[in-house]
C-alpha cells in the first residue's frame, strides 16, 4: 500500500477509483496552463532515452491532459504529486508533476509501473478523502 520516498512516506491512488475529494483537490490546484520545468539531469536522460518529446510535454494544460493518479503523504493525507496523460504524435505519455511543476518522470504508457500499488479502500483511503474534502471547503470558503 504506502510507498517511501526520500523524505516522507506516500501512498497512490487512482482516479477511477479515488476518493473523489482528492482528484477535486488536485484538479483545482492544477487548473490551467503552466510551463513544466525538467530540473534534473537524470529525469532528462531517462526522458531521452525513452524518446520523449520534452518540448511538446513541457505545456502543461489541465483542460486538455486527462488526470491519471496521485500520491499522497501518508502522515498528512494531502496530494504531492500528480499523473497526467496525454497523446503526442499518436504517442500516449504519463507525465508525474511535483511541486513547483517540476517533472518527476515520464513514461509511455503501456510500460511498468503505471497502475502498481494504488490505495482502493481502508483507513488511509477515508483520511485522505476527508483531509481534501475539508481543504476544498476552505477553498471554497476564502474564495467567497
């Protein structure tokens, strides 16, 4: 189920799956165009190596990428990450955004590690559920 990454333990779930209040969450702070950064040199090498068309991939769009996943700090419930999809030259491509809109990774779809350990039910799954859907209220409070 959880995942560890460097600083902080994560676990994974999908759209189709949820919980809803988390997709709402990330879709709302991921609203519209932003120009992606490809910071590290090893996420450039991996990316040249699978073919990826990094300029195409670099305008993210929110309206026009379909949302796939997101990780979630497990000891806060709230989203780090997020898996976009999106086709480029007949190719589909999942893009793994960070903060700052910083690329994490990218993959052709239909490789590995696409849908691997994705949190469905139980506890964590109904925290984090009612961590998002409280911040959205306060979202949804300061924007009145």
């Amino acid at each position: 189920m959880a995942r560890s990454g460097t600083r902080f333990e994560k676990a994974r779930f999908h759209v189709q799956t949820g919980p809803a209040a988390l997709f709402d969450r990330v879709r709302f702070k991921m609203t519209g165009r932003r120009e992606l950064r490809w910071h590290a040199a090893h996420l450039r090498e991996r990316a040249a190596e699978r073919g990826a068309p990094l300029e195409q991939l670099a305008v993210f769009d929110a309206a026009r990428w379909e949302l796939m996943m997101a990780e979630v700090r497990v000891d806060t419930g709230k989203f780090v990450n997020s898996a976009w999809a999106v086709t480029v030259a007949g190719q589909r491509w999942l893009v793994v955004i960070g903060f700052g809109d910083t690329v994490e990774t990218v993959i052709p779809i239909g490789q590995r590690g696409v849908g691997e350990g994705v949190v469905q039910a139980g506890p964590l799954f109904e925290r984090v559920s009612a961590v998002n859907a409280a911040l959205m209220a306060a979202e949804e409070t300061v924007g009145r």
